[in-house]
C-alpha cells in the first residue's frame, strides 16, 4: 500500500483549521499529520513528524506566513508550501514566491481544486492566481531585454547557459508550467523536462519551486 502524503496545516483560525483537515483526511492519499495555530507551533512541532507538504496562513500572530517561510528556508525543510489567504495580495504572494512557496490558494477554494492544486505543487508545478502572473509578467516586460540580463546575472555568478535554457529561465520566471512552455516554444514535454533538469544542476537547485526563487534573488523582483 502507497504511504500516504504527510501534510501540515498552519493556520491561527481552529475552524478553518480543523475543517481543512477532515476534509483532506477524507482522501485516502493524503494524511493531515500536523496542525499548527502559527509558525512558531510548527517550528517545534516540525522535528517530530517528517513532513510532504505545508499548508501555510500568511496573517498569524506571533510568527506569519512570511516569516516561517524565511525560517523553513533556514532549515532547509524540503516540503513544499502553499499558502493561504482570505484575499489575493501579490505583493504578499510575490514576496512568498521569492521565498520559495510553490503555491498561494484562496481559504474559500472548494476541496477538490484544493486537491489538485496540493498535487500538482507535489508533481514540481507552481500554483498561483492568474492576477499575480500578469503582475510577473508587467515587472518582468518591465525590465529591459529580461532573458539577456538573466544569462548575464548568470555569468557574473560563472554559470553558462545556451539560447535555448536563457529562452526557458525566462518563462520559468513567469511562472509557465512545462505544458504551457511546451506550446510556447514548441517542444515535447519529455525535452522540456530534460532541458528543466539539466538547468536544476546548472544553477544548484532541486526542483522548479528553487529555481523561481532563485531566479527573483537573482533579479531582484
């Protein structure tokens, strides 16, 4: 039998809580192993359970969303985080991404979008609403001739990459997921994966969720 997927939930409101975590209990794949009240209750809880996947408040007392993120990243915790919000801030949500939140989700979202959404994020994908991509987009469009001054930050850090990875950073720091770039620049998915792995190892990075995070440290976005 497949273990099941060991998910936290950081969130100062019980009922929202405690409602997310029978409803995710409800699905066999997945088992709500932690509930935490805010970053600092998952920080000393965090030891003790190997965790998969964070389900993460930004407004807490004590210690918000932001703040643990910085303290996860600290820890190296390999999870990957989703956050959650009552409303839809992007500078709240592009400081997560920089940060390294794989994902930002509204508390009102039904149960099963929350599912596929938590999914994918565990598959390397980026979750996020359309209004915080256009905001990508206009800062990176922004910025002048983006792909170019991505390779050049890149070789000021001694790492080279050809026309076609500098094409690829550039949609990953949009937040593209490999679908898309595959219509985009008209590739296989299998290459767009092989293409993603060999830029990982190029810049030291585990998945894309590091990548994107590297990428807005790098430009400063």
């Amino acid at each position: 039998m497949e273990h099941p997927i060991k998910v936290a939930i950081v969130d100062d409101q019980a009922l929202i809580r405690e409602g997310l975590a029978t409803m995710i209990d409800l699905r066999e794949r997945f088992q709500v192993v932690i509930q935490a009240k805010n970053g600092v209750h998952l920080l000393d809880m965090i030891h003790i359970e190997k965790i998969d996947l964070i389900l993460l408040d930004i407004q807490m007392p004590e210690m918000n969303g932001l703040e643990t993120l910085k303290e996860l990243k600290k820890m190296e915790c390999m999870a990957p985080v989703i956050m959650l919000t009552t409303f839809v801030d992007d500078q709240y949500i592009l400081e997560a991404m920089r940060l390294g939140a794989a994902g930002y989700v509204l508390k009102d979202i039904e149960i099963d979008e929350l599912i596929l959404s938590m999914e994918r994020v565990l598959n390397g994908h980026m979750v996020f609403p359309q209004s915080v991509q256009m905001k990508l987009m206009e800062q990176l469009s922004n910025q002048h001739k983006m792909s170019v001054r991505i390779k050049e930050q890149l070789q000021e850090h001694g790492i080279y990459i050809n026309e076609r990875e500098e094409e690829m950073l550039h949609l990953m720091a949009l937040g593209y997921s490999n679908q898309r770039m595959a219509e985009e620049i008209y590739l296989s998915i299998g290459t767009i994966k092989n293409y993603s792995s060999k830029l990982y190892e190029k810049l030291g990075v585990k998945n894309r969720t590091e990548l994107v995070s590297y990428l807005h440290q790098l430009l400063n976005i």
